[in-house]
C-alpha cells in the first residue's frame, strides 16, 4: 500500500480523503495548520501540523511519500464574499513541479 500525503486534511474533501485511504488500507501522513483538530485516530495515520504555504513545511511533509494529494480551501462565510483571497495564488509557489525538485535534489 502506498504512503499518502493529503495537504489540507482537516476538513472538507481533504478529511473525506484521508479517511478514504485509511478504509483503503493507506498509511496517510495528514497535513493542516490545526493537525489537532482531525476528528480521526487510526494507527496508520500521522497528523502533522503546519503551513502548507511555508515550502521547508511541505519538504518535511514530502518525505517518504508515495502519493500526494492537496485540497487546500477558504472557510465560506462573509469574509470569503466580501474580501479578496490570496491562497490560491501563493499556492503556486508551492506547485508540483516546485515538490519534485525538491524531493528529486535529496
């Protein structure tokens, strides 16, 4: 079974996610800013705390890991309508071909 990485695993799709590769028989290292706060206890699960915008947070993350998954988000409320968001664009810094080279260079 593979090792999964899910950004963004505390609510949402990414907590559907992670539990989905648990019942799949996944090992799932589950990171988010409130790691705590996973509603989910399970021996195959690693909750790591931090910010998936910080690129030595996602290194740290990355390690060991087979698959990755991000499902990042904005809380919706009031806040999400009536002031702009920035995450999805500094989410860049921190794309994919970003996490290859950085897990390809050792």
């Amino acid at each position: 079974m593979a090792k999964v990485l899910i950004i963004g695993a505390s609510r949402g799709i990414g907590l559907e996610t992670l539990k989905a590769a648990l019942q799949a028989g996944h090992s799932v290292r589950a990171l988010a800013r409130s790691a705590r706060r996973i509603p989910v206890d399970h021996p195959k699960l690693e909750k790591m705390a931090g910010d998936a915008l910080e690129m030595a947070t996602v290194k740290r993350a990355l390690t060991g890991v087979d698959v990755v998954t991000q499902s990042l988000g904005v809380s919706a409320g009031p806040e999400m309508i009536l002031k702009p968001t920035r995450l999805f664009s500094k989410r860049r810094g921190c794309s994919l071909p970003r996490w290859r080279r950085l897990t390809s260079s050792g």
